[in-house]
C-alpha cells in the first residue's frame, strides 16, 4: 500500500490551490520578502520573512537572483526543504543552481553583515537557458 509523505500532500495541496503556478514560461518564484536572522518564516510582527513554497526537479539548472534595498547589507540564500526545513543549497552570490533531488522548497535570505537586516529582498528563480 503506498502512503505518501507529508512533504508530498503538502505539495499536491498547493498545486491543486493553484499556489505553485509559474509566472511565466522560465519563472518558477518570485517576490519580495523581509531578511533577518530570525529561524521563522514569519516573525512575530507578522512580517514574511521566507518565500512561498515552489517545486524544483532533480538534475534541472535553476538561476536564482535576488539584491535588497539596504546601502551597506550582503544577504545570502539558504534553500529549505518545505517539508522539514532542513537546508538544501546555500548561496551567497546571485548563481546557478542544480537539485540533487526533486522537493518541495523555499527561500530563506540572511543578512551577513552584523547588525543589518529587517532590509526588502527582491527575489527570482527562473529555470536556465
């Protein structure tokens, strides 16, 4: 008898929501988000500090670009597993990306320069070219 796992009726929940739809043909995520070391997506003030969950597939290449509105910040990308929250791939440049496995994952940006943060992340994940 098959059971599936929790990460995978989270995921089929939110594509039948409509939630994980492309925004366009390359598009996989996109937004504007909080960054700031904090361990919850959303912090006790209510502000969105991680994207929304999306899809990756395993052996795709993936561009992930994000910058802040901040004039002395450097933020870097961890990319969670939606499921467990264990971290996936870490960047801390804009860069290409290539799954080892396909999941359900989010973004998560944190400031490394100290006593930065609370900054506006502007962020994209399109497949490559």
């Amino acid at each position: 008898m098959y059971i599936p796992s929790a990460q995978q009726i989270m995921a089929a929940g939110l594509a039948a929501t409509g939630c994980m739809r492309g925004m366009g043909k390359d598009s996989i995520a996109s937004g504007k988000v909080l960054d700031y070391a904090v361990e919850k997506c959303l912090d006790s003030d209510g502000n969105v500090r991680c994207t929304k969950p999306f899809l990756v597939e395993k052996d795709k290449c993936y561009n992930v670009e994000w910058s802040t509105n901040a004039t002395l910040s450097h933020t870097t990308v961890e990319v969670r597993d939606a499921g467990s929250g264990e971290m996936v791939y870490y960047r801390d440049t804009n860069g290409q990306w290539t799954p080892d496995k396909g999941e359900l994952v989010y973004l998560d940006f944190k400031p490394k320069v100290w006593k930065t943060g609370n900054d506006t992340v502007e962020y994209s994940v399109k497949t490559c070219k």
